[in-house]
C-alpha cells in the first residue's frame, strides 16, 4: 500500500467573515475521522456557489471562518478505521454534498442531496481550496486513474448537477432544450452533457465572446439577452415549428430569466430552476400554466449514482468543457472577474501554486 508523507500545516484559502475577501494562509492539516479519508486535493473548480457562500447571499448559515470550494480531485493520503473500500493513493473528489446520514427516507431513496442531516462541501463543513480537505468515504467521488484531474474537477459540482437537470427536464434524444446562463461554468458542461445526450441546445447568454464560445461547444442557436430585441421570439424561433423548448434549464444568476422562461418553453414542457440568485423568486401566470400544460421544478446537485453517470460521460471523453487553470493563490481575482460575469467557462485553481 502506498505511504505518503503529511505536513503538519498547510495553504488555504480562508473566508474569515461574511462578504470576504478569502486570506491565503497557512492552516494545519486536519486528521480523518473513523469513516473519512484525508485527500491531498490537487485542482479545485471554482463555482458561483462559492462567491454565495462567500458573500452570505442565501438564507442558509455558513461554517466561519470557512475554507469553501466543492469541486475538487486529488488522492487519499490516509484513511479512517472504518474505511475499507477505499486504498490509500486512489483518486476521489470532493463534491457539494460531503455527507448524508444514509439513513433517512430521502438517502434511502437516492435523494440524499435532501437529507435533513446533509453536510454541504465548502459551506457547513471546510471544502476544496486547501491542499489537504476531509471526505466522508461514503461519500466521496472515485475518480478513474487515468482520468486528468485538473479536467475532471468541474464534473464534481457544475457536471453532476446539469446532467441530473437535463434527467430532470424529461428531454429525449433529438428534442431541443434551453441552457440559460450557457456561456458560465455549469453551462458550458450543460452544452456538453446536452449534445451526449442527443438532445439540441439553444444556449442563452450575454455577448459575442460566450456566443462564439457557446457555438464551439455543440450550441445549435445563440440568443444574447444583451442584444435580443424579443428574447422570447428569438428562442422559439431556434426550434423546428417556433414551438419552443422542451425543457429549460435556468442557470443564470439572475432573476429575470427565471421569469422569461414559462414564456418560451414548449408547451408540456419542463422548466428547471437550477441557478439560486440571492433573494430571488419565481413567477408564472396560472393561466399559461395550466393550459400549456407547463411543468416547473428544482434540481439540486445529484446523488452517487448521478455522481458516477456524470464521470462516467467524461470518462468516455464526451464531455470537453474548456476550463482555465491558475493558483490556489489568485481565488479573490477570480470571485471579482465572477461577479462581474466575465468567466468564459470554468476556472480551475491549482493547490500547490
Ligand atoms: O444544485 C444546484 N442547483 C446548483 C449547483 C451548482 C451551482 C446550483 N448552482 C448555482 C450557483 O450557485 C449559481 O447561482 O448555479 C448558478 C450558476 O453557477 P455557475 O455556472 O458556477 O455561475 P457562472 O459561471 O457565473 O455562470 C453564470 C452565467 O449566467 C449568465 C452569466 O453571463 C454567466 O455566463 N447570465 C446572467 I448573470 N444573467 C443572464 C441572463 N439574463 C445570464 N444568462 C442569460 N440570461
Ligand atoms: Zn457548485
């Protein structure tokens, strides 16, 4: 079995109050519980959820002060007692949820992201922009060996959660679905894991750079919300017949989509809220509703086995969302460039810069 040797401390990127910035600094180097393994994260995703819990935006305490990030992949360097499935040297990944009871009606029926006992990654419990984070190993994600870690890191939040909105929205193979927010993180893994799945995608966003980006990554039509005098003309309009969508998936970070989305999605069709911009709400009109036949629904993260799914189109090298690698160091320039809406994709931090 494989040795490694651990430090007593650590880099890390600290949130010490509410509204941040993150410090870098040096903290030590927790050790396993009986049921946990210790991972030497190599690469993080960075994801909007990070900059909520950072800012304090939901109606949802944060652990402070708080290490966050949940999109990380790396090696277990050591173990608990109770660990048995799990070597060290394996590869694994920190997803958002670290732990569920597994014992409740909802872990028993797969639904453990809504587990009354959930532990969430980089929120209630200390994530992925450190170089050595604790899993729950029932929890954690196996990561094929073979597979690039830096690559694979976004699967652990931003895949998992749209592949499990596209199973949500019910679109089959050939029909068209919405990506909202498509020129972001969740939605270019959203354009990837749409066009594996057969389904055509009309992505929504803002600007020609994430029109061109979108279009490289299989978006069959781009409508700028920027720029689209009818935004709702112009995404019914992308569909054989101007009959509109079969499914939505809203990614934005933004309210006003949300609102928009009823209007143009097909009617039986399926809109699925996935985006959580702070103190947001929905709205529809009853009437549309009913005599369209429109479904509206959440989609929270995703289970193991979606967890496995997700990785498993990756594995197969279907999904090829580009990302951009930088050091643990920079994570503040990225919040601020986020905030600002300027991320083309997804920015990976390297833990060891
Ligand atoms: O399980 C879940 N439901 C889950 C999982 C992971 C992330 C939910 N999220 C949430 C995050 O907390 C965040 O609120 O999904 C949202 C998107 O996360 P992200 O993809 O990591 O964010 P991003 O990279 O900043 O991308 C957001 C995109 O939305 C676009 C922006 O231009 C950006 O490309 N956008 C905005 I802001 N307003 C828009 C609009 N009106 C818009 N696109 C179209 N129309
Ligand atoms: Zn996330």
């Amino acid at each position: 079995m494989a040795q490694f040797e651990i430090p007593q401390e650590q880099w890390a990127q600290v949130v010490e109050k509410t509204g941040g910035p993150p410090v870098y600094k040096k903290i030590p180097v927790q050790k396993p519980g009986p049921d946990e393994v210790l991972i030497n994260i190599k690469y993080s995703g960075v994801c909007h959820t990070d900059l909520h819990a950072m800012n304090g935006d939901w109606p949802l305490d944060t652990k402070m002060p708080l290490v966050g990030g949940h999109e990380g992949a790396g090696v277990v360097v050591a173990k608990g007692s109770l660990v048995d499935n799990i070597e060290l040297g394996d590869h694994v990944g920190i997803k958002w949820l670290g732990g569920s009871c597994l014992n409740c009606e909802f872990c028993m029926e797969g639904d453990e992201p809504l587990c009354p006992h959930a532990l969430l990654s980089g929120y209630t419990v200390d994530g992925t922009f450190q170089q050595y984070a604790i899993g729950k190993a029932a929890h954690v994600a196996r990561i094929p060996k073979d597979l690039d870690l830096a690559a694979v890191a976004p699967v652990l939040c931003a895949g998992i959660t749209v592949y499990k909105g596209l199973k949500e929205s019910g679109a089959r193979a050939g029909q068209y679905v919405a990506i909202v927010g498509a020129g972001g993180g969740l939605g270019s893994l959203a354009l990837q894991y749409a066009k594996a799945m057969g389904l055509h995608t009309i992505a929504i966003d803002g600007g020609a750079a994430k029109g061109e980006f979108c279009k490289s990554l299989g978006a069959s039509a781009y409508v700028d919300f920027t720029t689209s005098k009818d935004l709702v003309a112009d995404v019914r309009a992308a569909t054989p017949g101007n009959v509109g969508p079969r499914g939505v998936l809203l990614l934005a970070v933004s309210e006003g989509p949300f609102h928009q989305a009823t209007e143009y999605v097909r009617s039986h069709g399926v809109v699925v809220c996935i985006g959580m911009p702070a103190g947001a709400y929905f709205k529809a009109p009853v009437f549309d509703t009913v005599v369209r036949m429109i479904t509206v629904k959440g989609s929270y993260v995703g289970n193991r086995l979606d967890t496995l799914e997700a990785i498993e189109f990756f594995r197969l090298g279907l999904i090829k969302a580009p990302f951009e690698v930088v050091p643990l160091s920079t994570l503040p320039e990225i919040f601020e460039k986020m905030e600002a809406g300027k991320i083309v994709g997804r920015m990976v931090v390297d833990t060891s810069k």
